[in-house]
C-alpha cells in the first residue's frame, strides 16, 4: 500500500483531476514544440510563440529535475518576435482553466 504522503508534491499539496488536466495540456505544448497563446500579466495583451520546455527558473533555462514539483517549474516559450518567455508553470495552470492559454492542434 502507498502511503498518501508519497502521493503530494514537493510542496505539500495533492494533484487534483483538473490539476492533471491543465498540467497535460502545458506539457503536451511543449512536447511537440506547439504554437501558443496565452494572456499577459496585465490581462489585456495576448501573446504567441512556440512552447519549448520545462525549465527550472526565468534564470536557467535547464531541464528541472525528476525529483522537483512541475507546479514550481515555468514553460520556456519563444514568441513570434524571438524573445524567450519563461512563464510560472502555476500560471499557466490558471490561465488554462480561465480560457487563457490557447495551442494550436
């Protein structure tokens, strides 16, 4: 038997269904380097690019680790202009279930 403390995250909270949800569609983008949309920070601005990978932090663009909560991670997106985006991976998660990350099929 799997003890539920196994189950949390780094950060101490369980992974919901929805959470699952809005996680596959934030990975699956940049698994296939997908074309995206998302909502800025100011709520007005939609911005496009191409989602890339997981990453660590805005900082360091590596790999996170097999041990690190995705939730704290953030997606590197190149935009259209050729600017690199790291975007909180938390944020993305809202924005999916607000309607406000869009990817191209």
């Amino acid at each position: 038997m799997i003890d539920n403390e196994v189950l949390q995250s780094a950060t101490g909270s369980i992974v919901t269904v929805p959470q699952i949800h809005q996680l596959y569609v934030i990975t699956d983008a940049a698994s296939r380097s997908a074309k995206v949309r998302w909502l800025g920070d100011d709520g007005h601005t939609i911005h496009s690019g191409t989602a890339r990978h997981v990453v660590n932090s805005p900082e360091n663009f590596g790999f996170i680790r097999s041990d690190q909560d995705v939730r704290d991670a953030y997606l590197r997106i190149t935009s259209v202009t050729g600017m690199e985006h790291a975007v909180p991976i938390r944020r993305l998660m809202y924005l999916v279930e607000m309607g406000g990350f869009a990817v191209d099929s």
